[in-house]
C-alpha cells in the first residue's frame, strides 16, 4: 500500500496531513470488501453480520496503512432498542451516514470501545433508518434523515465469548485484533482517531485523482 496514495485520498477526506498526521486517521470504505486484498467492485449496503467493507488506519509515523476488514453497516434488521417510526411495531435500525466523525478510546478492557461523536463532541449522528427490515436501504430510506446515539466502534460477529458487544443496530464493528491495534495507536495520541465513513464510489474516484496511485490500491 502506497503512503503517499493514501495520505492523498485522507487529505482529500479533510485529514491534515501537513507537515504531518497529528493522529490516527481511519477511512472507513462502505461497499467495498479487503478480503484477501481489496476487491475490484462495489456492493450494496447489506445489515447482517459480515466484514464486507474495509477500513484503511494511517498513522503519525512512518508506517504504512494498516488495511482490515470490519463493518460500517449494522447487522439487525430490527431491533427492541431502535425507536419505531412508522409505527409497524418493530424498531427501526440506524445505519450511520458518511460523514467525518472523531473516535475516542472509552474502554479498553476486557476488550477496546470507542465512542463516536461528531468533531464538536455531539453524540448526535446523522442517519438513515431501515423502516421496512430488508436489510437495504432504498432510495425512499436513503432520502430521510435519523440521528443515531450513542454509537460506539466495537468488537463484532466474531468476539470473543466473554465480549459484551458482537451484534450492531449503528456501531461500527471490526475483529478484536484489528480494534486492539486502533486502541494502541489511539492511546499514543491523546485516547483518540480522526474517522471517516466514505461511499466505494467516492472513494475511488478520489483514487483516480490521486498522483501517487498504484495497481494495488483501489481504483
């Protein structure tokens, strides 16, 4: 993976990558998976328990980025801690917006848990809800704007079996290794991430702009 490619598409994403990172900074790609290496075609935001999209860290120091696997989505299709909006009894699951938000270490045992929150600190996150439980999200769900609470950024499907958390109804979730190593580089500045959620399709075309694109990366 090319530094400097990536230090690019973050730049373009609002990252401060002059005179350098002043901390972690994670590009979380929807629609696209990394598994085993990124893959050459989109796919539709699907809630079920599956890292099908990827995440990119890029951190304050000359290491490369870091890509994994992990989910932006949620898994549910309804859920008792969702509100019901329309009213047909059964709770209505968020699926967070792209957008840049921050990520705080708030946890770190037994496993980590960050929060997430809008840069200013609201804990208010624009959204999109799955009123009709498909697991999709049409047009009509897409044009309605939700706000999520208290969204965190945890362990997933695949937790430990001691983890509170491995199912999602807004939170951001990724394996319990990868999470450990976000944790590390987040308590080496300040407890915290600079994050953003981007659309595969505009993230590519941020890749084709890029002057330092390579074959391996997406594109």
């Amino acid at each position: 993976m090319s530094t400097q490619h990536w230090g690019f598409i973050a730049g373009k994403l609002g990252a401060k990558v002059a005179p350098a990172l002043p901390r972690p900074f994670l590009i979380g790609i929807r629609g696209v998976s990394c598994a085993p290496s990124l893959a050459t075609e989109t796919h539709e935001v699907v809630a079920r328990p599956a890292y099908d999209d990827t995440f990119v860290l890029l951190v304050p120091s000359a290491l490369p980025p870091y890509v994994f696997a992990g989910a932006t989505h949620p898994y549910q299709r309804d859920s008792k801690l969702s509100p019901d909006v329309d009213g047909d009894g059964r709770g209505d699951v968020d699926c967070i917006m792209p957008g840049f938000f921050e990520l705080t270490l708030a946890l770190e045992k037994p496993y980590p848990v960050f929060t997430l929150t809008l840069p200013g600190g609201s804990s208010l996150i624009p959204a999109f809800r799955d009123t009709n439980h498909d697991g999709r999200y049409s047009a009509a769900e897409l044009s309605k704007m939700s706000f999520a609470t208290a969204v965190l950024f945890h362990t997933g499907f695949d937790a430990p079996a001691n983890s509170e958390h491995r199912s999602s109804i807004a939170c951001q979730t990724c394996n319990v290794i990868d999470l450990g190593l976000m944790a590390t580089h987040a308590r080496a500045h300040g407890r915290q991430i600079d994050y953003v959620v981007v659309n595969a399709e505009d993230a590519i075309k941020l890749a084709e702009q890029s002057p330092f694109r390579a074959s391996e990366d997406i594109a």
